[in-house]
C-alpha cells in the first residue's frame, strides 16, 4: 500500500513538473425545444462541470468532466437533478496567438433522477470549443455540443441532437 502511494505521488509531481495536467470547470446552459407526437416541449438545463485532465503534447490531450446540474421542462411537474462523468479526448487542430481551437469526442454516463424515480443512460458526443490562454498557467474554455447522442436505460428514450448547448469556464494548467 504504501508503495502505491509513493508512485502515485511520484507521478503527481512529474506530471505538475512537466506543467502538463490541468484542472478546470465550466457552466453549461442548455435550452431544447422539442416536438413528439404532436406536443411541443422546451426544457433549460444548467450545470456545472469540473475538468481534469492531462496533454499529452500541444496536440492531444485526455480528460473528463463530471456534472452535476439541473433540469425543468413545461412538460415535467418536478425538475431533474442530473449526475454525470464524461470523459474525452481532446484534438487541438489550430492555433491562432492565444487561441488554441479544438474538438473533443466524448463518451460517458448520465443518471437523471428527481424525488421519486431516475434513469441513467450513455450519453456521447462531438463537442468543439476554443481554449484562450492569458497566460502559461491560465485560461478561458468555451465549447458546445455540436453533435450529440444519448441512449437511456428502460427504453425511456435514445436520440440525436445537434448543437444543444455552450459551455464557459477556466482552465489552470500545472
């Protein structure tokens, strides 16, 4: 045990040398206007999710995010918490000055639950965004789901969306 604790903290302190790992987070706002059977329905969700994750080099670069948020629907009598992890890989294809444009492909778990009953499903999806670096250690993040696809458990439903939502946050590399 002790062991694994020394490598562990070894890697931590190689990886923060290395100015490599970063943490972050970000708020999300997503507003969704849907028609099914011939009833319309809009919902909002916001949520707020922290980011770990760890490049590679200037290029590539892995991580996840885990949210945790609230949703409301006229549709709804009662809002939905929602959990989830979502972890990606991060391609950075383009640099201009400050600004680092990249796309991340993400796969992961959502569990949506209110005060009676959840669901949980796989959530995925195509999220670019841009990265502005003020400085070495600092930045700002903003990205959107440009593609997305989900799959609940108990065939509560499954579905594409395209560009549902934007997210803004920081990120400190160390």
């Amino acid at each position: 045990m002790k062991k694994s604790l020394v490598v562990l903290l070894f890697l931590c302190i190689v990886s923060i040398a290395d100015a490599q790992t970063y943490i972050g987070g970000a708020l999300s706002l997503d507003f969704v206007n849907s028609k099914q059977g011939g009833r319309s329905s809009t919902s909002y969700t916001i949520e707020f999710s922290p980011e770990i994750g760890y490049n590679f080099s200037k290029i590539f670069a892995v991580g996840t995010t885990f949210g945790i948020g609230y949703m409301d629907s006229n549709s709804m009598s009662n809002g939905m918490t929602i959990c989830g992890i979502l972890p990606y890989v991060r391609a950075t294809f383009a640099r201009a000055s400050i600004v680092d444009f990249f796309v991340d492909v993400a796969a992961g778990y959502e569990y949506m639950f209110d005060s009676w009953d959840g669901v949980g499903g796989f959530v995925s999806g195509l999220r670019p965004g841009i990265n502005i670096h003020f400085t070495k250690r600092f930045g700002l993040i903003a990205r959107t789901t440009l593609l997305s696809y989900s799959h609940m458990d108990n065939n509560t439903g499954s579905g594409f969306a395209i560009n549902t939502n934007l997210e803004l946050g920081v990120l400190f590399n160390f």
